[in-house]
C-alpha cells in the first residue's frame, strides 16, 4: 500500500493505491468540525451516485461493520474510491473554459 498526501482545506486526505493497483481516498475529518458536515457530505455523494450518468462521483467504501464512517480517536475517518484526473490545486491557471464547464455542472446540481 502507497500514500500520497493531496490538498485539502480543512482535513486531511490522501490517495492510497493498493497491490494490486485500486485507488482510494483516505480522508481524515478535522477533529473541530461539525460532523453533521460529515453525513452531509455522505448523503450528496449517495445522491449524485443515483443518477447515473450525470456525474462522476467516488463511491463511499463502508467500513468492516458496515458503517461508512468510522472513528479514529478525536477524528472521523471514511474512505472513498479514488476518480483518476488532474487536480484543480495541481493547476497553474484556471483557464475560462473549465471554469464555464464547473459553473454548469453546478448549476445542473440545482434542478
């Protein structure tokens, strides 16, 4: 198993690949968050999953007792399969155009 740490604002995330070449994201909740901000975030990753077709979205990965959060002291800690593409962070501009294209993806989340 490989770590790489990736940007974040307030947690901590890092992609993780396995032996056998899968990818995840390890994502670590900031222990001072709210974590009703957590099963929100879940609950929109379940959502879009359900429309298939209109977006990409990782798949939350349950832990062994099937819970898809778990706890790791002080910090929430979940795991979610990992969508390969470049970084927005990675980045040296944002040219127009993907930021035309990320303004209608979101407003397509607002029907």
């Amino acid at each position: 198993m490989t770590a790489r740490e990736l940007p974040s604002y307030v947690d901590q995330n890092f992609r993780l690949r396995d032996r056998a070449g899968a990818e995840f994201v390890l994502k670590i909740m900031n222990s001072g968050e709210d974590p009703a901000l957590l099963k929100a975030q879940v609950s929109v990753l379940d959502l879009l999953r359900a429309q298939p077709g209109r977006f990409q979205t990782p798949r939350v990965i349950p832990c062994s007792a099937g819970s898809p959060v778990t706890r790791e002291g002080s910090h929430a800690v979940w795991l979610v399969t990992y969508l390969p593409g470049r970084l927005l962070a990675d980045l040296p501009e944002l040219p127009a155009a993907l930021l035309h294209d990320l303004g209608r993806g979101l407003g397509e989340l607002d029907r």
